[in-house]
C-alpha cells in the first residue's frame, strides 16, 4: 500500500523526501528525528509576534503618558483598532494622533482670545528622538526585504535542504540588522554635526554673540535651516550695529547746540544709522499727516513719532531703498530712535528757555546793583548834612543836648549811614572796584571802641586778649565795619539783658589772628547755617524788624579781600551763636 504524504499545501513540506541530514537515522530506527524547518520558522513568527506585543505595550504606555488636550473620540477607537490589529509582517510604528491646541472649537475660540499672548509650544514628531527613529527606520529597511524574500522561498519550497535553508535565512537577517545599526550610525553622525552646529550657532545669537554663517551642501531642509539660520544672524549682527551706533549718536545731543541745529543733527544721524535716503524731522502731528502708500519698485516711506514723555512734538519721515526689507524689529529701533531725539529737542528747548531767563535775570541784577550804587552815593550826602545839623543843635544848649527827639534822630540817621555804607559796599564788592589798605593795628582796643560806640546797655561785655602781641592786618575802615557788624549781630539776637564774649587768639600755624565773638542768644538753627552768608539773608530767629540781612555777607566779603576769613562754629550748649573774624597776623618782634 502506497505511503501517504502529507499534502505540501498544508504542511510547507516538498512533495519528494530529501536527504537525510547526517545525524539521523531512519523513520524506523530509534535515533531521534532531525529538527523540522517549520518549527523553525514557527519560532521566528513567535519571536515576531512577541516583539510585536511589546511594541504595542510600550505604544500605549507612552501614548497614556502624553498629556494631550481633547482629543476627539473618533480619532482615539481608530488608534486603539490601529494597536490592537495584528500585523503578519512587521511594519513601522504609526505615528500617533498629538491634539494641536486650536483642534477643538473651544480650544479654537480660547486661542482667538490669546491671539496677543505668547504662542504655546508645539509638540513635533512621535516623542522618539531622531537617532531612534533613523536607526528603527534603516533596521526595518534592512531586515523586512531578508524577511520577505525568506519567507516567500519558504513557502514556495525553493530550497534543497530546510535546515542549511532555515539557518542562512537567520543568519542573513542577523546581518542585515547589524548592517542597519551601522548604516544608521553613520547616517545620524552625518546628519547631526550639521545640525549640532546650527544649535551652537543659534545658542550665540540668542546670547547676542555675533555668529559666522553655516554653508550646507545641498538644497534640502536642512539647507534651508542653515540658510535661515544665517538671515536671522546677518539681521542680529545688524541691528546691534544699528542699536549702537544709535546710542552714540543719542550721547552725543548737547541741549546747548540749539533746537534746529539738533534736528538737523538728528536727520543725518537717522540716514546713517537706517540707511535712509533721505530723512525730515517735521513739527507736526502723526495723526494729522496720512502715512505714504508704498508702491512696489520705488524707495520705501517709513515714519516714527517724535515724542518725550507723553507729549507728541512732531514727526520723523524718511525713505528706504526699493530692495530693502523693512521688519517689525526695524520699526521698533526707529521708535527707540524716535524717542530719543523728542527727549533731546524737548531738552534743547527748556535749555532755550533757561538761557533766556538767566540771561534776563542777569541783566536784571546788573540794574538792580546800578540802582543801589546811584542810591547810596546820592543818600551819602543827605545824611551827612542830617547828622551834621544835629549835632549842631545838640551843641547849642545844654536843653537841645538833653532833648531825646533830637538824640533819636541822631540814632536813625546813623543807622541810615551804615544801611547806605553797606549797601555802597556790597554793590563795590560785587563790581570788583574795592581795594583794602592794609595798615597794621591793635586788634583788641578797635573791638573795645566799637562796643562802646554801641552804647549796648543792659549787656554785659566780656573781652579776653589772649593775643599775646600779635598785630592784625587789613583796612582800619573794613575791619570797623566787620567788627560793628557782628556785634550789632551778638546784641540782637542775644537779647538786651544777655552776655557777649570776646576772645582773641592767634591762630600761629596759619598764620592768622582770631576774634571770637560769641552771643548767649538761642543760637543758630540747621536750617539757617548753610544760607547764613548769603545776601539779604536773616536768621529765623530774629526778634526785631531792623537789619536788611546784608551785615554777615559784606562782612565775609570784606575778610575776604584782606587775606581773612569769617566762619560760624559749631553749636555749644549754652553758648548760642559763636562767629570767628580771621585776619592775617604779624608775630611780635616782626616789623614787617
């Protein structure tokens, strides 16, 4: 009876018996049978299958773990079918469904509503990096035409013997995976350097570093990446340039230039920096002048308002040439600019303004000081007459002396002639006619005769002359009148039943001798001894309506121009004011 066979069809198996391999024996013997071809490839297909599993598995696991945003149903069952659907030959991933922020209606109208935020980020690729993907990419390349063509000679029953069959065809898609992990090297260390450098060349320019230009070869993307890469730098590197060649053109605004010679200045520092073929700063609103239309081939208007602060001051107009792109961030450096020069015109203005009034106040003051000097000169005589006639009167009888009208204005008229010679003074000192006699004198009996010309009564007055024979040196004239000056000062502001020291000392290492003058008064407030020296200036503490608030200024002044110096000390406990006249000194025994 004839042998059945098994059908080829069913099993896989050649319709005629091959060779027995060596190590077997006959069906009939009792050595065990050689190992089938189709337990081979069974196991191949299982170590698919289960690689397939695990793909699926790591699929979903990384797909829950994105978070995307509302994703539609529809789209979420087919990528569930696309994973559970099984494959008989092993094919790329598919990429899967990564929701856009606008996919929704609502997320729609939520970024028509932050259309003037920042955009969100957008997620690109299937969340494997590049290297991975090339590399699965270039495996499957390599091994699936093995696979195929293997498996097609297996189920044609193309071979000879199963066995050598099975074993080459593991061996040649071990090669051929191997072969694509190195195809794959190669290919992703060729393709990253250029990418690595137009990182590091996008990291500079990002850091405001200058960036040379990246050349790649070719016309693909990563070409157009280089090339784009390059725009973006070239227009850096030129705005920088322009930024800060504004700021030194900015630096450079001297409000004293003068308002039109600054906006001239201005217009050519604007052609420079932008490159404007012509550039006009007009005093005119924006609003009110209608923007240019820009016609394609002739040179492009751009304009920016002049402005400072918050006020409109006019407008900057200028041309482009025809070829030159004119971007947002252009716009922006020329408001900046714009800007800049509102604020230098609006300082060259008020420095207008201030030039004028100091110059109005200066001639002002020069007629001020020629009144005061005809004033005192033509008041001289008068009271000289005045005080002349009434000594005569008081001099007539023993009733005219004693008479106490007559003594009063005797009194005024005095106090009139120091008011006149202070006045007559200060305008001598400030026009600079006034030259000091220097003479040498006894410092302390000129004290002692001006305190008894005050005819202070009621006050006591102490005098220690510690000079020890030092002679001061200035104007016998000027020196009275500093001296009656800050006497009068320690009477009134030390109250008629107060005390007044004096002491005089010399002051050896500089050469100078002092005199300390020092009322018991309530002294001399903060806020008064930083303007106590200048004119028409009075202390708040003053009890009494007399003084012009001249004697402290014309008596430093007169220091001043004998060598000396007049100096408030500071406060004591006490004390009250204390102020010290220096005059330059001559030892004893120097006869100068």
């Amino acid at each position: 009876m004839a042998e059945q066979r098994p059908d080829p069809m069913v099993t896989g198996l050649p319709s005629e018996p091959g060779p027995i391999p060596d190590g077997a024996s006959d069906p009939d013997g009792s050595s065990a049978p050689a190992p089938r071809l189709e337990d081979a490839w069974q196991a191949v297909e299982d170590a698919i299958a289960n690689s397939q599993a695990a793909a699926r598995a790591d699929f979903v696991a990384r797909a829950e773990a994105i978070p995307a945003p509302d994703t539609d149903p529809a789209d979420t069952d087919a990528a569930a079918a696309t994973v559970n659907a099984p494959a008989a030959v092993p094919q790329p991933a598919a990429r899967p469904h990564i929701a856009s922020p606008i996919d929704s209606p609502a997320a729609a109208l939520a970024h028509r509503g932050q259309a003037t935020a920042a955009p969100s980020p957008v997620r690109v690729g299937i969340g494997l990096s590049f290297r991975a993907v090339l590399t699965g990419t270039l495996m499957i390349a390599a091994v699936a035409p093995i696979a195929v063509v293997g498996g097609v000679v297996m189920l044609a029953e193309l071979y000879s013997d199963a066995a050598v069959m099975g074993t080459l065809l593991i061996a040649a898609i071990v090669g051929a995976a191997f072969f694509g992990l190195l195809a794959a090297a190669v290919a992703g260390s060729t393709l990253t350097t250029p990418l690595r450098r137009i990182t590091v060349a996008v990291e500079r320019v990002a850091a405001g570093e200058a960036s040379p230009p990246i050349h790649v070869s070719g016309d693909d993307e990563l070409a157009r990446l280089a090339e784009s890469h390059n725009r973006i730098a070239a227009e850096a590197a030129r705005r920088n340039r322009e930024l800060a060649a504004l700021l030194v053109a900015v630096a450079g605004y001297n409000p004293a230039d003068g308002l039109d010679p600054l906006a001239v200045r201005a217009e050519t520092d604007a052609c420079g920096i932008f490159g404007l073929i012509d550039c006009l700063i007009l005093p005119q609103d924006p609003d009110e002048a209608p923007p240019e239309e820009a016609v394609p081939g002739l040179p492009l208007p751009v304009r920016a308002a002049v402005k400072a602060g918050g006020e409109t001051l006019g407008l900057l107009s200028g041309h482009l040439p025809a070829t030159r792109a004119w971007e947002r961030a252009d716009q922006d450096l020329l408001d900046l600019f714009a800007s800049e020069v509102g604020v230098a015109l609006r300082n060259a203005q008020l420095f207008g303004q201030i030039e004028r009034q100091n110059a109005r106040l200066v001639e002002l003051d020069a007629a001020k000081d020629e009144f005061l000097r005809g004033v005192s000169h033509n008041l001289q005589t008068p009271l000289t007459s005045i005080r002349a006639y009434v000594d005569q009167l008081r001099s007539s009888s023993p009733e005219a002396a004693a008479d106490r009208r007559l003594q009063i204005v005797a009194e005024q008229s005095d106090r009139l002639t120091r008011l006149v010679r202070q006045l007559l003074t200060m305008t001598r000192l400030e026009a600079g006619v006034l030259r000091p006699e220097a003479e040498v004198m006894a410092i302390g009996q000129r004290v002692r005769k001006t305190w008894e010309a005050l005819n202070a009564t009621g006050v006591v007055f102490q005098m220690h002359d510690a000079s020890r024979g030092w002679l001061a040196v200035g104007d016998p004239d000027q020196v009275d009148q500093v001296l009656w000056a800050l006497l009068d000062n320690a009477v009134k502001y030390g109250g008629r039943d107060g005390k007044v020291e004096v002491e005089i000392l010399p002051d050896e290492a500089r050469g100078l001798l002092d005199v300390t003058i020092v009322d018991h008064g309530p002294g001399v407030s903060e806020t008064d001894r930083d303007r106590l020296f200048s004119r028409f200036t009075r202390g708040e503490t003053h009890t009494s309506g007399d003084g012009t608030g001249l004697g402290l200024y014309v008596s430093r002044q007169l220091l001043l121009t004998m060598g000396g110096e007049l100096r408030l000390e500071p406060a004591q406990r006490g004390l009250g004011a204390a102020f010290t006249a220096s005059l330059p000194g001559e030892p004893p025994g120097d006869e100068g």
